[in-house]
C-alpha cells in the first residue's frame, strides 16, 4: 500500500482529513499484532477517517471505496 498515494487522495475529498491522520508505521515489533487483522493501527485510522467523514459531505462509500483502491495496489 503506497501511504503517500493514500494520504493524496483523501486530503484531496476533504482538506479537513491531515496527512498524519493517515499515517501509518508498520515497525518489527508490531508486526505481529498487523497480522490479526485488523490491527489496532488500522481500527485508529479508520476510526478517525470516519470521524471526519462524519463531519463532512464525503459519503462513507466514497471513503471506502478509495482505501480499498489503494489497499489493492
């Protein structure tokens, strides 16, 4: 998953969403807890996706729809 790709296109559907809202650093030690998925890095950041969703006209569809796009490539 390319992160900058990621943080590109939803800064792009709402200003609103920072860049570090988006980030996300996969280190040795919690690579373990990456591979039950969903890890609690990737629970925080939709969690804090969705509340600026919320607080926007994005649709969660729309959302979605770009991190899964960017998750398959």
């Amino acid at each position: 998953m390319n992160i900058v790709k990621l943080k590109t296109r939803v800064n792009n559907e709402n200003n609103n969403i920072s860049k570090e809202m988006v980030k996300m650093t996969l280190t040795k030690s919690n690579d373990q807890a990456f591979n039950t998925i969903p890890s609690y890095g990737i629970r925080e950041l939709l969690s804090q996706i969705e509340e600026k969703r919320r607080a926007s006209n994005i649709t969660e569809k729309r959302v979605y729809s770009i991190l899964l796009f960017e998750l398959s490539t």
